[in-house]
C-alpha cells in the first residue's frame, strides 16, 4: 500500500475491513484484494447493501476516529468541557487541543482528516460502482441520493474544521495530489450535494420501521440548514428550517429526558442519527461515547462538563437540562433510581478535573449490558437543533416574531417562560444562550462560538478565551469550585493560549502535506 493525500479505494475492501490499515493510510492500492465494482455491482440488493454500509462511516465509531474528534474538538475546545481525565499518560494528546497548544503532528487531529477522505473515498467508489450497475433507475437514484448526503456530513465536517480543503468526488489514480479548495466551493458542493439528495430521497415517514436509519428528505434538509447557518445565509436557512419545520415529519420530545434513555431509537425528534447494537452480530457497532466519558461508573473519563457550564444551567434556572447533561459526583444521577451517588472515580485527586461527566451518554445501571457494548443510537441532527437554527436566522434578519415562535417551543419543553419582548441583540443573545444549555455535549459548542460574531463582526470565541477571554479569567480569578481548583494536572487557565490569527481553524496534518508533496497549504500559524 502507499500514502498518499486522499483514500483512493478501487473496491469494496474497506466496506468489510476498515479497520485493517487504521489511521496510517489514506490511498490503496489499484491492485488491492478488493472486490472490483464489475463483479459486485450488478443486482439491487448488493447495491442497497454497499449503501447501507456505508452509514457506519458517518463516524467509524472508534474511540480514536472522527466520533471522538467532534467531541474532543466540539466541547472539550470550548467552555463546556475540560479533557477532565488525569490519570492517563494519553491526556497530554488531548490536552493540546484543550489548550490550543496543538501542532499538526497531533495524531487525534491527523486521524480525523484521514478518516473523513478514508469516508468519502468509499462513498464515492459505492457511487460509481451503483451508476454503473445494471438496476432500475429509481433504485439507482436514491441509493445515490443517500451516498451524497453521507458525503456532504463529511465534508461539512471537514469544512468547519479545516477551512477549504480539496474536494474529491471520484476516484483518482494512485499519486493524485489535489489542491486544496476554498471555503466557499466547499460550501457550494454540500450544497448541491444536499439539493440533489433533498430531490430524491422519501420523507421519514415513509421509510418502513427497519429502515429508519436511513437518510431522509427532511436529515438532507436540516443538514442544508445548518451549512446555510455557518455561511450566514440567514435567508436560506430559515427557508431550509422551516421545510423541516412544517413537514409534520418531526415533533420534540414531550420530555428532554426521554432523548437520553438507552432505549431511545429514531424517535420523533431524531432526524438522523448513528445506529448501534450490543451484539457483534449482526455487526451494527456499539457506542464508543460510554467508555470515553465514563457515564457508566468507570472508563476513561474524558470531556467533563465544566463548572462554567453549570452555572450557566443554574443562571438560567434550568434545573431539567441542567441533571440529564452534567452527573456531578456524589449526587444522585437523573433517570437512574439505582445510582443516588454518582461516583466515578477518587475525587478530588488525580482522576478527574470536574468531578463531573456527561449525562446524556450515561447507561443506568440496569440497563449495562455485560459485554460493555452499549447499544444507544448516537443523534447527529435533531428537531431542537433545527429550532434553534430557524431562530438564530430570523433574530439575525430582525424577525423577532418568528424567531421568539420557535425559540419558546424549546424553552417551553423544559418548563422555562419566554421573553416574548426581546428583539436586536438581546434576542440574539437568548437564542446563543439557548443553544449552549440545549444542545451541550453534541458537538457543536467551539463551531457555534467560532462562527458566531459580535456587533463588532468579532467572533465571539475571542472574548471568551485567549488570556483575557472571559472563560480563562473565571477559572484562574473567580472559581471556588472544589474539584477544578484542586486538580492542577490539567491547567486551570485551559484556553488561555488560544490566539484568533490561528485557531479559528485546526493544522492540516503535517503527514498529508508531506506525502502531497506540499501540494497541500498549511492554515496559517501552524
């Protein structure tokens, strides 16, 4: 096999081993042991199985792959979550992007990026492998349909993560370096990804109950949404929002708690989300977020809430979404009758920063199953979300009306009222507000404080950390907090490198700019 800047897959290998050349390679071979698409692609039902394989690359579901990274990068960047593990030699890798002292030699940084082209190589070689196939052309547009709203999921992520990045829609021959291409094109092609699949795909409810997993018409739209949210096409995403919004597909939850039972699968909130299983076979993956957080009583124990984001509940009187995110040691844990003492280690010593862990990833006690592989879905898009993005786009166009209609209907659900006066930037604010307490440990936080500005047109993370930011300046001058003030092993001044000329953005992988021949640029500051 050889290295090289994208994942060149001429077969289906990898939809059966992914796991054999793991994080190192991003290009195989042409004369590879895979099954070449003329002998595999020639019925239906082969086509609809390379489809629904597919799926599983949404994240890869490894502690190490591109799961762990939106997590990692989403929260433990931000002020939501501190790495919180400090008992393992592994934190100081994942301390560096806490910090914003990483460079890009960072192995969990170079493992996203190369996961994410290792996805869209395979999602691009089942494509041409389908349009090729000698099936109905129904079948043969919508299994295409699904591919590229998988393809769009990884570009965006690579998008918010990267900036422009090379955009690779076929396979290439072995050796084939691409530029790198510019914010906006990538945009544009989600974009046209996402209208073709939003053309062809059934709605929700028209998929059968063993079916539900798969992409929808609605999953296309509220990603296209979101995409026009981080452009700050405020116009279209309130359209994209509100297709959602009145396709009757999507309810929220009369509970916010009943999104976080372990039994909680395709719901009517969840538009789309990653399937898991208990069982290796059939071969559905379980959840590698239980182990990371250690919810479950034990594992590793990485990105702890912070006492930051507690208060934020507290301020804001929100006793409901406060208990089903954050499990505070010593406390009794929200759902789970048999754990009225939550304890995941010795505090406040060396194991963990915050003495605090994610709720929503946490299994009962009762429900833990034996092999400890846990089978709870893990939502990517849902109906809250595509509320809040519906508000956050009309307050910006000065429609408050619209915006507080759609922000009530969260708020409403947890028991809090709704100032239903505010407009300018006081909506705006209740809207971001709204977001970090509704949509906390989603992955989301660090993207939403990036792309967000002040009345400046300043993003809105650069008051919030750096070594003035508002975050850095709570935590080393104000905080009493008892377990984050007395657990030294990871900094209490986390983020207080964080410099807005280089961080609104991660490093390419030094790897990938090598083996492109430099081809590839690196973002600025690294």
């Amino acid at each position: 096999m050889q290295r090289n800047s994208f994942f060149l897959i001429t077969g289906l290998v990898l939809l059966t081993a992914t796991t054999a050349c793991q994080k190192s390679l991003l290009t195989v071979e042409n004369n590879s042991s895979a099954v070449q698409t003329s002998e595999y692609f020639t019925t239906a039902d082969q086509c609809n199985t390379s489809t629904q394989v597919c799926y599983q690359y949404i994240d890869w579901n490894s502690w190490w792959q591109t799961f762990n990274w939106r997590y990692l990068s989403g929260e433990a960047a931000s002020d939501n979550a501190w790495i919180n593990n400090t008992y393992q030699g592994s934190h100081a890798t994942y301390n560096a992007v806490s910090e914003y002292t990483l460079d890009a030699g960072n192995d969990r940084n170079e493992a996203q990026w190369i996961q994410l082209y290792k996805a869209i190589g395979i999602f691009n070689n089942t494509i041409e492998g389908i349009q090729g196939a000698p099936i109905d052309s129904a079948s043969k547009t919508k299994f295409i349909a699904e591919l590229k709203f998988l393809r769009s999921w990884s570009y965006f992520d690579l998008v918010r993560n990267y900036g422009g990045v090379p955009i690779v829609l076929k396979t290439y021959p072995a050796n084939t370096h691409l530029p790198r291409n510019s914010v906006n094109e990538v945009y544009d092609q989600v974009i046209t990804d996402l209208n073709a699949a939003i053309a062809v795909l059934p709605r929700k409810s028209a998929y059968a109950a063993s079916d539900k997993f798969r992409a929808s018409s609605g999953a296309a739209q509220a990603l296209l949404a979101k995409v026009y949210l981080y452009k700050e096409d405020w116009a279209n995403a309130e359209a994209a929002a509100l297709q959602v919004i009145n396709s009757g597909d999507y309810q929220l939850e009369t509970s916010f708690g009943k999104l976080w039972d372990y039994a909680y699968k395709n719901g009517q909130e969840s538009i789309f989300e990653v399937q898991n299983a208990s069982s290796q076979n059939p071969a559905l993956p379980a959840s590698a977020l239980y182990m990371m957080n250690a919810v479950a009583d034990g594992g590793w124990g990485y990105y702890g809430p912070t006492s930051d984001l507690e208060n934020a509940y507290l301020t804001a009187g929100d006793s409901i979404r406060r208990v089903w995110t954050i499990n505070r040691q010593g406390r009794p844990v929200a759902g789970d009758p048999n754990n009225t003492n939550f304890n995941a280690g010795g505090y406040p010593a060396n194991q963990s920063k915050s003495g605090r862990f994610p709720r929503k990833w946490y299994v009962p006690k009762a429900q833990r199953p034996a092999n400890n592989l846990f089978s709870r879905d893990d939502i990517i898009l849902r109906f809250a979300d595509v509320l809040l993005i519906h508000a956050e786009a009309c307050a910006m166009q000065n429609k408050p009306g619209d915006a507080l209609a759609s922000l009530q209907k969260v708020r409403s659900r947890v028991g809090l009222t709704t100032d239903m006066s505010l407009s300018g930037w006081d909506l705006i604010t209740a809207v971001r507000n709204e977001r970090r307490l509704e949509l906390a440990f989603e992955g989301d936080r660090l993207y939403d404080l990036r792309r967000w500005k002040d009345q400046s047109g300043t993003p809105v993370i650069n008051s919030i950390l750096g070594p003035n930011g508002s975050f850095v300046r709570y935590n080393t001058q104000t905080s009493t907090d008892i377990f984050e003030t007395h657990n030294t092993i990871e900094p209490q001044n986390k983020g207080a490198h964080f410099n807005p000329a280089i961080h609104l953005l991660w490093p390419i992988p030094t790897s990938e700019i090598v083996a492109s021949g430099s081809v590839l640029k690196q973002n600025p500051g690294y």
